[in-house]
C-alpha cells in the first residue's frame, strides 16, 4: 500500500517532481563539479605552481649549517673552501622515497669560477634533461629544462652529452657579445677549456649573469668528478599546517600517531625528512616563499570552491522548499484525509520524505553525472587537463542530497505536522 | 447503553461562539440526523464529535471515556478505531483504486485484507468497479466507496457529513438505503445534513441554529 501511494503520489505530481528533481540535478551537478575540482585542485595548482620553480634545496649537511649561521649563499661557503658535496650517484634515491611520485623534478648544481679572458664568470654544471632508470625498474626524465620551464631560451638548448656546448645567461652573452654558435674560452687554475654557445637564455634571475655547461664538464675542469654542490627540488606538496609546522622543528615530538599521519601526508618537512633519510649527509630546506605561496593559494582556491558549494547548495534548498511547500498544499485534503483515516504525523512524514527523496536521489544520479562533465569542462578550461574524479565525492553527494533534501522538506512538514482534517475535509 | 455523550459543550473561535452549551446523547445503534442553517455550528459539532477537533468548554465522552482533553494524537487514534467518516465530497485518493481507498483505511488501522476490502466494495454494490479510479466512477459510486471505507474497520458510530449533498435524487435514495442497512443492522449513525428528507430517516433529529439547539425531534 505504501509503496502504491508513492508511486501513485509520483505519477500524480510529475511535474512538480520533475521541477524538484531538475533543481537537485542542478544543484548536485555544481556540488559534484565543485567537489572534485576542490579534491584535485591541489595537484592542479601544484602542477601550476610548479612553474615558479624548486620549493625545496638539497645542501651538504655542514655546508648548511654554516649558510643557516651566517646568512650567506649557500654556494658561497661551498666555493670558499667549505668543500662540502653531494655524491651524484645519491641523487636517483631521491626518487625512492616514500613520496616519489610527488617528486616532479630535480637537478643538480656543481659551480665554479673561471675567467674569460681577464674576467671573471660563473659556471654553472647541471642536467638539463637526465634520463635515468630507478632501481625499481621505472624510468625518470629530469634536469633543469623541465624544472624552469620559463626560460626564455634563443638557440639549442643544452645536451648532457655534448659537453662543450652550453648555454649563457642573457646579460652575460650580452657582456662578451656571445651569440649562438660562438665559441670561447674559458681559464681555471686547472686549464683552458674552448666551449661553444649552444644558446643564450633570459630567466629573469641571477642566472642570466651564468654560464650552464653539463654538469659532467664542470666535474672534469674542476676535478670534482662525482660530485654536485646541491640540488633543487620540485615536489608536489601538502600545504603545512600545526602538525607539519612541529613535525619540521623536531620529528621526535610526534607521538606516534602524529608521526605515522604527518609522515604519510606530502607535507614538505615530510618530504625534505625522506630524503634525509635516503641521503643523510644531506640538508634539505624548504623554500618556504613558495611552499608558502602554494599552500595559500590552495587553501584559498579550496575555501572558494567550498563557499561556492555551499552557496549552491543553500540556493537548492530553498527552491525545493518552494516546490515541496507548494506540492504539499497542493496536497493538503488527501494528507487532511489520511490523518481523519488515523494516520500518524510520522508515518504522513516519512510518505512525503520517502517520495521527496525518491525523487531528490534520481535528481541527484543525473545531476551527479553532470558534475563529472562540468569538472572535466573546468578541469580543461582552466587547467588544461582532465579533472580526476574522487571516490569520496559519492558519499558526500549522498549526504549533501539527504541534507539539502530535508532542510527544503522542513517547512512543508511544518505545515504538514499543523494541517487539521477538519480544516481541509469539510466543503 | 450510551456510545456518544456531550455535556454543554461550547466551541469558540475568537469571538465567534460556533457551539453555545450544546447536550446530546446518543445510544448504541441510534440514528441521529443534525440539521440547521449555514453557519449554525452543524460542521464545527461534526468536528467534536469525530475527534477532529476539541470544545473550549464542556465534557465529551465516547464509550463512556471522557475524551475532551486527550491530545490530538490520542484522538486519532480513537478516531481511527472508533468512527467511520464519510463526507460530502467523498475524498477519495484520486490516484488509487476503489479497492485501494478502501484498503487504505485498512493499512492506517492495522493490516490490509484485500479480500476483506472487496468484501466491503461488495456490500455497497461495487464489487466490479473494484479497480476503477475515482474519476471513472458515478458521484453515486464514489460516495458507496467512501462508505465502504468508513466501514472496513467496523466502526461503533458512522459519521455523515451531507452524504447525500453532492448526489442525483437516484443516488441519494441508493446511499440512503445503505445507510438504513446499516442502521438494521445495529450501526450507530449519526448524519450531518440540512436536507429534511435525509433526515427523516433518523430515529432523532436535532436542529442547531446559531451554536445553540434549537429543537429535538
């Protein structure tokens, strides 16, 4: 019987539950596209981010220390005979931490003075695009190209094989009148070595007053073979919060809980603490403008998507309180009727909850499957890429259909729960 | 024995006195028929006496049990258990069948019975209308199946709100007839109606004129 009443109910109203079910659809598609956008965005504003450059350096243990005491570049100290390095062969155990996939990119550093003619430069050896394979079998593709991908670079840019060509940082180029395909000389303590300009890059930064030579070239001259000063990394990173912030002061102060949480969490004290691990004569710094910048503008961009969600959600609710409200009036003798049959104000509640939500899910199932195309159009519109579609999501829709579904139910069981047969029976 | 007692019961809305100190009895089996004009307080007497709504002054008692400040939800269910309600526009559930309706008062009681529900379709005369819509069914008919719902869960009293009010004289004599079957067989009846020849198929009739009674006959 109850189920005849439903359907009966259903089949009766179908307009109005058509109207409900298209404002729930509506509501739930944004809810959905919200959601997953909010749930990926932080990849998607990392991978953004990422743009900008290294949110972590990788220094020799001492040689960080000094740099931390007295505020000075880290390569400095390392040239003035600190003679603090990294081993080359360490660095793919970068990529077999625990958070090797958050591990975008990295490349090492190794710099040295010379002289062109009477004047001094800085060269600079590096990867610019290292393949490697991982001892897990897995190939990884890295190097200071992908990691400054905004280099504005006029010529061919750098090859870890060819050794003799490199590439010269705008302002210096324009200091020696050095175009590509120049060739010049360079003197240290060691030798002369003749390198040809195989590019000149404009980054913006310091580097355009540098030379960038393969980082094995620089091994040779400065015979330093095997080994780099420090390493800029690229990860993909949970923004800090009071768990990580203690985590990054002492690691030990975590019960084990906190550790086994913050330790499984991309925070980038986790990460600079796993590579510290995997290399312990390493220091790994986080650049905290940036993982600052990042963490902020995600948690902004998350607290926006969720603002929106909300306000989306808020609007549904009232519009199917509307049409609940006026489909129960609509109603009022037969609701009269069944309370002069003996029927209870909670089994009359639970008919009209029991048809709203039949109604609100199948509105909900559409509008679900909407939402994953309007995140996939945000995903490519803003992004790009395609938007991941979370598992998580589902329940949350559930629970947002249910919540939505009875807050707009409210005033109509309201004026349900106060309706008198007598007021609506007799003509 | 008594099955219906009021005790000056008063009814009043604002400053509007629909019931003004009204006394009835009614005795197992009875028919009963309440007339008066518009306005005289026959619907608002209707209400009290179905457990619909409840007097500002004055004693109701059903089954010798003072009723008159149980909460709405008790009267419900001495409603449901107690009384069979028919009214005027019939108030049929648009969207289920004749067996339906009736087996809805069923299912708001305590069990459904379809066999029993077409039992009570069978006793109206609507045994092969058993699963028309209310909308394929005569006036006449939808009032014998709002009959058959009154009586599906063998109430002590029928209440009749104008049974007869929306009905063709062909009709009115057929649910009338019912009604007399009934009452032969010992149902307690009590007809609210402003039409005379309704009521003179009352054992007592009680005219109501501005809240107050004005004349039993």
């Amino acid at each position: 019987m109850f189920r005849k009443m439903v359907k009966g109910a259903l089949v009766r109203q179908k307009s109005k539950f058509i109207m409900i079910a298209f404002t729930v659809a509506l509501g739930i598609s944004l809810a959905t596209a919200m959601l997953n956008v909010m749930f990926d965005v932080g990849d998607k504003v990392n991978q953004e981010l990422k743009a900008y450059g290294a949110n972590m350096n990788i220094v020799p243990r001492g040689s960080s220390l000094l740099s931390d005491l007295y505020e000075v570049d880290e390569n400095y100290d390392i040239q003035a005979g600190a003679e603090k390095f990294l081993k080359e062969e360490d660095l793919p155990k970068i990529k077999m931490i625990f958070w090797a996939n958050n591990i975008v990119d990295f490349t090492p550093y190794l710099q040295i003075q010379v002289k062109i003619g009477q004047e001094k430069a800085d060269l600079v050896g590096t990867w610019f695009e290292k393949n490697f394979k991982l001892p897990t079998g897995d190939e990884f593709s890295t190097g200071i190209l992908p990691l400054k991908p905004w280099w504005d670079i006029d010529g061919q840019p750098g090859d870890d094989e060819i050794l003799n060509k490199v590439m010269v940082g705008k302002e210096l180029a324009e200091h020696f009148n050095l175009k590509p395909g120049d060739s010049f000389t360079v003197v240290t303590d060691r030798g002369e070595r003749s390198l040809t300009v195989g590019s000149v890059f404009q980054s913006g930064g310091r580097e355009d007053e540098q030379i960038y030579a393969p980082l094995q070239l620089v091994q040779n001259i400065s015979g330093k073979e095997g080994l780099v000063q420090r390493v800029e990394v690229s990860a993909l990173t949970t923004p800090e919060n009071e768990l990580a912030r203690r985590a990054a002061q002492d690691p030990n102060s975590l019960s084990s809980l906190e550790r086994d949480a913050w330790y499984c969490t991309a925070y980038i004290s986790a990460i600079a603490y796993q590579i510290e691990e995997v290399i312990p004569e390493a220091r790994v710094k986080a650049v905290w403008q940036v993982a600052d910048s990042e963490g902020s503008i995600l948690q902004k961009t998350q607290l926006l998507m969720l603002l929106l969600t909300f306000l989306i959600l808020l609007c549904s609710a009232l519009a199917i309180s509307n049409l609940i409200t006026a489909s129960v009036m609509e109603r009022s003798a037969e609701i009269g009727l069944m309370k002069a049959m003996g029927a209870g104000n909670i089994s009359i509640t639970l008919l009209i909850l029991y048809e709203i939500l039949i109604i609100a899910f199948s509105g909900g199932a559409i509008g679900y499957c909407a939402g994953i195309g309007f995140a996939q159009l945000i995903g490519h519109t803003v992004f790009a890429s395609a938007v991941a579609v979370k598992g998580i999501v589902i329940p949350l829709i559930i629970i947002l259909i249910m919540i939505i579904t009875f807050l707009g139910s409210l005033p109509a069981i309201r004026i349900l729960l106060s309706l008198r047969p007598s007021e609506v029976l007799h003509g | 024995m008594d099955i219906l007692e009021l005790n000056n019961i008063s009814k009043i809305y604002g400053s509007v006195k629909a019931l003004q100190n009204v006394n009835l009895t009614v005795t197992q089996g009875e028919w009963v028929a309440i007339m008066g004009p518009s306005g005289s307080g026959k619907t608002t007497m209707m209400n009290i006496i179905g457990c619909m709504d409840r007097p500002s002054s004055g004693e109701i008692y059903l089954n010798s049990k003072n009723i008159t400040r149980l909460s709405l939800a008790d009267l419900t269910t001495i409603r449901r258990d107690t009384i069979g309600l028919v009214f005027q526009q019939f108030h049929l559930i648009s969207y289920l069948t004749a067996l339906e309706n009736v087996m809805m008062a069923q299912y708001y009681h305590s069990i459904i019975d379809e066999a029993e529900a077409i039992q009570a379709l069978a006793r109206v005369g609507l045994s092969d209308r058993a699963q028309h819509l209310p909308r394929q069914l005569s006036g006449g008919e939808q009032q014998r199946v709002c009959i058959a719902r009154a009586l599906i869960n063998y109430p002590q009293l029928i209440l009749a709100d104008e049974p007869t009010g929306n009905l063709d004289e062909v009709n009115e004599a057929v649910v009338l007839d019912l009604f007399k079957q009934l009452h032969d067989e010992g149902s307690t009846i009590i007809v609210v109606t402003h039409d005379p020849e309704v009521a003179e198929y009352a054992q007592k009739t009680i005219v109501l004129e501005h809240g107050r009674i004005s004349k039993i006959m």
